[in-house]
C-alpha cells in the first residue's frame, strides 16, 4: 500500500498518518519511514503477506527524527528484538521503523482466519476468503 493511499484512510479513522508512516528527509532527499502499525494494518498484511507469518531479517531501524523530520541518525539491526530493544532505552529520540513499503520491520503472525482464494497474474487483487 502506498502512503498516498494510507493518509486518507487515516484520516477518515480520525488517525494521524504519522502514526503509520513520516515522510523525512536523508540529506536532502525525501524518504518514506514506515512504523509498525503501517505493517500491522490488514492492507499491508494481505497484500504483502498473503495473511501468512513473517519474521524481519535486516529489516528493523531506529530512526531519530529532527523536528523537520531530517534523519539525524539511522541504525539497522538484524533483528527485530535487537531494534525494539534499542528503542526502548530512549524512545523520546529514536522510533522502530522499516524503509520498505512491502517488508516489515516488526514479526507479523499468521491471519488464520483468512485464505487467499485468488491473486491476480500482476498480483495487483487479491480475494481472500473467511474461514
């Protein structure tokens, strides 16, 4: 799911997007940064995941953030408890995030209750059945 897609859903749920995402700045270039909920949400977990189980490999970051939303510092980690553990020790300065749109940055388990039953040739629909 894109961010432009994301930001009037949230706001129609009265959610601020930047609980789901930021777009900062990495010397002078624009960056989309994606939080957990961004991979929580069920587009991303159906459309990126099938429903299916995930675990992050290489895909955590702290991010810190300057009140312009420039990346003062960036840090990856090769696992998901190592980055939310970090974050942990000072979470005024530095947020769990993921870079890619389509891999997550935190574990997502399994959505049993929902199957897919058919996926488009170009992957761009997706139908999932309840079970």
């Amino acid at each position: 799911m894109m961010s432009s897609q994301l930001e009037p859903m949230a706001r129609w749920a009265e959610e601020n997007p930047s609980r789901f995402y930021d777009l900062a700045w990495d010397h002078g270039r624009p960056l989309f940064v994606y939080y957990p909920d961004y991979y929580r949400t069920m587009a991303v977990r159906l459309f990126g995941y099938d429903g299916k189980a995930f675990t992050p490999n290489g895909t955590s970051w702290a991010i810190e953030l300057d009140a312009k939303n420039q990346i003062i510092d960036a840090r990856r980690f090769r696992t998901y408890e190592a980055a939310a553990t970090f974050v942990r020790f000072d979470p005024k300065h530095w947020r769990l995030a993921g870079l890619d749109p389509l891999v997550s940055c935190v574990p997502l388990e399994p959505l049993g209750h929902l199957t897919p039953v058919w996926i488009a040739p170009k992957h761009d629909v997706k139908i999932f059945e309840m079970r």
